[in-house]
C-alpha cells in the first residue's frame, strides 16, 4: 500500500481524492475532513484536528481534537479530545477526552475523562472520570469515579467510587464506594460494598451478604418477579413488543457466522433453538424492555433500535439472570424502528 508522509495543512489538501493508500500525518494543526476517503495515521507528536465524518488512527504520541461524527482509534501515548458524537477505541497507555454524545471504547491502560452524554466502555485496567449524565460500563480490573448523573455497570473486578446522583450497578467481583445520593442496584454478592450519606441500596430479599452502610442510607429490599411484570411490558393478543439494537445495515453479529439481518416486515426464526447453553452466546435471539437498555449490548455508529412482536410462548428467561433487562426469544417479527425511547419512526 502506498504511504504519503505530510507535514503541512497545504501538503494535505493538494492530495488527490483518488488516492489509494496510507497518509502519514506528521505536522502540528493539520485539520482533516470527510473528503479524505483514505486512511489517515498520526505519527510521531503530531496534532491533527478530525471534522466531519473523518476517520483517524493516532499512533506514539500524537494529538487529535475530534469532531461531529468522526471516528478515531488512539494506540501508545495518543491523546484525543472527542466532541459531539465522535468515536474512539482507546489502546495502550492513550488519554480521552470525552464530551457531547462521544462513544468511547477504552482498553489496556487508557485513561478517560467523559462529560456530558458521552458513553465509554472501559476495560483491562482502563481509567475513567465520569461527569454530568455520562454513561459507563466497566470490565476487568477497571477504575471508575463518578460523578453528578453519571451511569456505571461495573463488572469483574473494576471498581467504582460514585459521588453525587450516579447510579451504579455492581456485578461480579466489583468494589464499590457510594456517596452523597448514588443509587447502588445488585443482583448477587459483590467484593466489596461501602456506602455513605444518603446512598440508597436496592437489593434482592434472598440475598444476604456483608456490606457497609452509614445510618443515613436507605436499604431497599424487593421480592424476584417474573420478567415481564418486573419490567412492565403489556401483553396484547399473547404477543409482547420488545426491543433491539442493530446496525445502520440492520445487521447483528456481523462478519460472524450468526450474522442476522432483521429486516422491517420480516419474521426471524431462530434456526438452533437452544436457550439453555446460557444467558449470552449462541443458540437464541436477544431483546430489551426498552430500546436503551440495548446500549449496554452494542454502540457503534450508526445502529439504530428497533421494535419487535414476540408471542409468549417463545420467550425464554432466566432464573438469576446477569442482565435483567434481557429476555431470549424463538421467533420475532420485525415491525418497525423506533427511538431510544420506543417511540416509532
């Protein structure tokens, strides 16, 4: 593959848009747009600033300022700002910033500052500051610290330090620290539970385990109900309408051998039924009470939600399911997109 090394905005913008190849940027300030089609690399100290739909990959010590709907993927010392819906997928030791509608994946020992509506999703021993309503799932030995509206699933051994309104869900053997007016959801037993001020609990009856708690926080406790009455999904004619993330092609599991095409009209039927080899994997088709719990499962560019018409009598739950909102199913039909918020397109 052909590689052009540039150094000045003015190198750039005379590349010819047919260009097959690899474009090197190594100058400070240069700024990229949707024009250029080919794949774009920042090397060295470089400092690139990405707009539009552009699409960047920031390698040693680079710099990218991303914006609108750009996409970016940060390897060694890279350090990204991300705005409005931009994407990035952290690798080694990179630094993200996060604001808007950002979508960050963060890996190895990346470190993430999220703000705004932005969504991370944090793994190996990733680092992440959340602020304002910011959205964050934690895997491995994760670090979390939120703060304000901020959402946290902590799973593994990651561990959460909640402050102000966040909400956290702790499973595994995550750790979690609770302050001010954090709410804390737990389905089973956990490392380590800590909480101070006016933190409220909610946890099962039936589950008992030694934790934490100031006077002042609240401990709610509730009995397990069967998955359609504890999300409160009305049942019409014995069919339920639920729903499901997929991409802008309206694909799931894509370039897998389970790749599915979920058509608007069209009836899937699962073609090796077989709900007991577990809660996730192969062997039955997934869905949501709502179209944003959906985000927990899937968020690239581009997906979109849509609703689905299940009869009862192919629904599968589980008994102490890890992802309570989920539900699998037989057969569906496909019936329209909807919002976030199941509303119809």
């Amino acid at each position: 593959m052909k590689e052009i090394e540039v150094i000045t905005q003015t190198e750039l913008d005379d590349i010819d848009i047919n260009f097959d190849g690899v474009i090197k940027i190594l100058g400070i300030g240069i700024h990229v747009s949707l024009r250029y089609k080919y794949q774009v690399e920042a090397w060295g100290n470089s400092s690139v600033v990405a707009r539009d739909n552009s699409s960047v990959v920031a390698m040693d010590n680079s710099s990218v300022e991303a914006w609108e709907n750009s996409s970016v993927e940060a390897w060694g010392n890279s350090s990204v700002e991300a705005m409005n819906n931009s994407s990035v997928v952290a690798r080694g030791n990179s630094s993200v910033v996060a604001w808007g509608n950002s979508s960050v994946e963060a890996r190895d020992n990346s470190s993430v500052e999220a703000r705004d509506n932005s969504s991370v999703v944090a793994r190996d021993n990733s680092s992440v500051l959340a602020r304002d309503n910011s959205s964050v799932e934690a895997w491995g030995n994760s670090s979390v610290e939120a703060w304000g509206n901020s959402s946290v699933v902590a799973w593994g051994n990651s561990s959460v330090v909640a402050w102000g309104n966040s909400s956290v869900v702790a499973r595994g053997n995550s750790s979690v620290v609770a302050r001010g007016n954090v709410c804390v959801r737990i389905f089973a037993s956990i490392k380590k539970l800590s909480l101070f001020g006016f933190s409220v609990l909610f946890k099962p009856f039936e589950l008992n385990f030694n934790f934490e708690a100031e006077k002042t926080c609240l401990i709610q406790q509730y009995k397990k109900q069967k998955y359609l009455d504890r999300e409160g999904i009305e049942i019409n004619d014995n069919s339920v309408i639920l729903f499901k993330k997929i991409s802008k092609d309206n694909l799931t599991q894509e370039n897998t051998e389970n790749e599915t095409r979920w058509e608007i009209g069209a009836t899937l039927t699962h073609p090796k039924w077989n709900p007991l080899s577990g809660e996730c994997g192969e062997g039955k088709y997934h869905a949501c009470s709502r179209p944003y719990f959906c985000d927990e499962f899937r968020n690239q560019k581009g997906d979109k939600y849509i609703a689905i018409k299940v009869k009862i009598t192919d629904l599968y739950e589980w008994e102490n399911p890890s992802y309570p909102h989920k539900i699998a199913f037989r057969e569906g039909k496909v019936l329209y997109e909807v919002d976030r918020f199941g509303a119809q397109i």
